[in-house]
C-alpha cells in the first residue's frame, strides 16, 4: 500500500480464509489451480504459505458447539 507517496509492506493475518494460493499470493483458488503452479517447487521454498493462516477459532464459551466444532475442523481441512 502507499501512505504519502511510500510504498510499504502491511503484515496481516485472517481467519477462516476459504480459498489461498501459496504459488501466487491470490485468493479465490489453491495452489493445484494456479498456472504458475510447479508440483517439482517444494512447498517450503513457496514465497506464501500456512503462516499466513490465523490459529484456528477459540472457544469463547464452555460446553459442546456443533456449529464452532464444525468451523473448526473446516478450518483444520484446509
């Protein structure tokens, strides 16, 4: 982003992101959808990855949730 002329960098995390590419930075496909995608690139040496994905969601209240234990392991699944 640019503040008064200057580009700079914004380090930033998300939860419960759908849809990443580690290739290209984009939202909206994975990796194994990307073009510039190269199965021989090992997934470590990818200029984006898992740390970029917030811890998965915190339990705010005591007691079994369904719906949070199914976001949770969507979450996980990714």
């Amino acid at each position: 982003m640019k503040i008064e002329g200057e580009k700079i960098w914004v380090d930033f995390r998300v939860e419960r992101l759908p849809r990443f590419c580690y290739v290209c930075g984009c939202l909206g496909h994975n990796m194994q959808e990307c073009h510039d995608f190269d199965e021989d690139i090992p997934e470590s040496e990818l200029p984006y990855g898992t740390c970029l994905q917030a811890s998965p969601i915190k339990m705010r209240d005591k007691g079994p949730n369904p719906k949070r234990d199914l976001e949770n392991k969507l979450f996980l699944d990714l």
